[in-house]
C-alpha cells in the first residue's frame, strides 16, 4: 500500500526523534537559528535609540561599533542596520539607522527609502514594534520593545 508524503513524512519525523532524542529538522536548538531569536537586551535598545539622536560623528560611529560587536558576538549575524518609527515630529514618520556606513537618515511619507530598507518601513511604522533589523540577505526582523524577535526562515517578516 503506497504511502502519502504526510504520512512518510512523520515516519520519517518519528524515526529521527528515536535515534537522536531530537529533531534534526527545524530543531531550536541549532546554535544560527538560537542566536538569532534570542532576544534583544536593554542597553541594545538604548544603543539604537542614541544612534538616531547622537551629533557627535565620532560618538555615533562608535556606537555603531558597539551595536556591531553586540550582534556579532549576542546574535551570530549583523545587521546592515535598522529602521524605526521617528519621534521628531512632521515631516518625519520614519529613520533608517545603517551600521556599516553610520548614516541616520529621516524620512517623510512621500519620501523613497533604499532597498533593503524601504522593505521594512511598514513594519517600523506598526506601534508594536521598537525597531525592525535589516540584513543584506534581504531578512527583516522586527523587534518588540520587550526585546522579543520575530524571524521567519524564509527571509521576510509577516507584516
């Protein structure tokens, strides 16, 4: 009697879970994937947050450095840089903060945004999130501002 794919499949599933204790595919526990859903801590969310308001270059590129360091050594993988809702008033509804290049760059509705960024920019508008990674693999991953990360392994975001 032929076998469907879904029920293969869970042959395959359970055949994977008995030799090894756990499931190889999709499993939490892969260090890249744990990483990267670990969540955001306190002075991470400061740092983004002085990256929009810090004048100093020299102070800024610094802080960039540190926000670098953080994702490298905390999360596995850096950031191109991130897009946040702004708090300056109209015009601005929006920033791009870029971690490679330290620009910090506001923009009005009407205003373009360059990809991979303007990806993300309806995300960073959405009151739920504190801001929204971008990475030059083309992933965005919104941030809630309890640190939380939403990740989605097929390179986008729900919105």
């Amino acid at each position: 009697m032929p076998m469907d794919f879904f029920s293969r499949r869970r042959v395959e599933k359970r055949h994977d879970q008995s030799t090894t204790g756990l499931r190889r595919s999709g499993d939490l526990r892969s260090t890249p994937l744990r990483r990267a859903r670990k969540p955001r801590h306190s002075g991470l969310f400061a740092a983004v947050s002085r990256l929009d308001t810090e004048i100093d270059p020299a102070a800024r590129a610094e802080l960039a450095r540190w926000v670098r360091e953080q994702y490298e050594t905390e999360y596995g993988d850096i950031p191109l840089g991130f897009m946040a809702r702004c708090y300056l008033g109209p015009p601005y509804v929006d920033h791009r903060l870029d971690l490679l290049h330290d620009i910090v760059e506001h923009f009005a509705p009407a205003d373009g945004v360059p990809e991979p960024f303007a990806q993300a920019r309806m995300l960073a508008r959405n009151d739920a999130y504190a801001f929204v990674e971008v990475y030059a693999s083309g992933e965005i991953r919104p941030v809630f501002a309890d640190g939380t990360v939403v990740s989605d392994s097929g390179g986008s975001a729900p919105v």
